[in-house]
C-alpha cells in the first residue's frame, strides 16, 4: 500500500516537473528571439546559419563542454561583438532551459 501510494506520486510529479522545463524552455525561446537571434542561429528548425562562424544554438547544446554554468557566463560576459543585456538570473535561466531543449539525446 504505502508503495503503491509512493509510486502514485512519483507519477504525479513527473508531469508537473516536466511541464515547468518546457515553460522555462518556452520563454527562454521568446528571450532569444528577441535578444540573440540577431547574431545567432537561435533555431532548431534553421538549416543554414550565417557565414561568419558564430555558434548555432543548437550546436552549443551539442557540444559535450557547455554547461548551465559555461552558457552564463558566455551570456553575462560581453562576448566580443556582443552587447551587454545585463539579463536576470530568471532570464538566464530560461535561456539556459532553451538552449538545453535543443539537444537531441
Ligand atoms: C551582436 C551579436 C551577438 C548577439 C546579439 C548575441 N551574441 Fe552570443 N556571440 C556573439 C559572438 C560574436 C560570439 C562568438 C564568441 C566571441 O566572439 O566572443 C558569440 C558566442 C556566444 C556563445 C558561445 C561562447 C562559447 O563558449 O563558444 C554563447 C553561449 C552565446 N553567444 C550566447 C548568446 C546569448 C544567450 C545571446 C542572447 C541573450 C547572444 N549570445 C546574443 C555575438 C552575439
């Protein structure tokens, strides 16, 4: 009984958990657009990026070495040409929970 009722709320939780992700995911999607797509690839969808050997979103989520905490700090660092959007820690966040959607595995 009492594993029956823990595993019923295993099953509960799972689907909320994943629901906030996507939220998350969703914005972070929306902040993109509105902020990197300028310069980046931002897409999953896109097949061609531009020529001048920017990072595609989508590679970034490939590449093994990127992590929640090496995406903050390309964000928050003023990359090269890149302007500082002085993002919040949420907004960071969120990007970082897009940029994770991509990945494929
Ligand atoms: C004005 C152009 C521009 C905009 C807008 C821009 N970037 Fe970049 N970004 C670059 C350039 C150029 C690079 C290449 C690395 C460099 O030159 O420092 C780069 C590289 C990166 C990298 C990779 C760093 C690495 O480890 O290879 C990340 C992550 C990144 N940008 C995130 C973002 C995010 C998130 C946004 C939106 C909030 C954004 N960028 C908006 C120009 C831009």
């Amino acid at each position: 009984m009492k594993i029956a009722r823990h595993f019923a709320a295993l099953l509960l939780s799972l689907p909320l958990a994943g629901l906030a992700e996507a939220q998350d995911a969703l914005r972070g999607q929306a902040l993109a657009e509105r902020w990197c797509a300028n310069c980046h690839v931002v897409s999953r969808t896109a097949t061609t990026g531009r020529s001048d050997g920017l990072p595609t979103f989508p590679a970034l989520a490939a590449r093994k070495d990127v992590t929640a905490a090496t995406l903050k700090g390309a964000m928050t660092a003023t990359h090269s040409r890149m302007p500082d959007f002085q993002l919040g820690a949420r907004d960071q966040e969120d990007l970082v929970a897009y940029i994770f959607s991509l990945r494929t595995q």
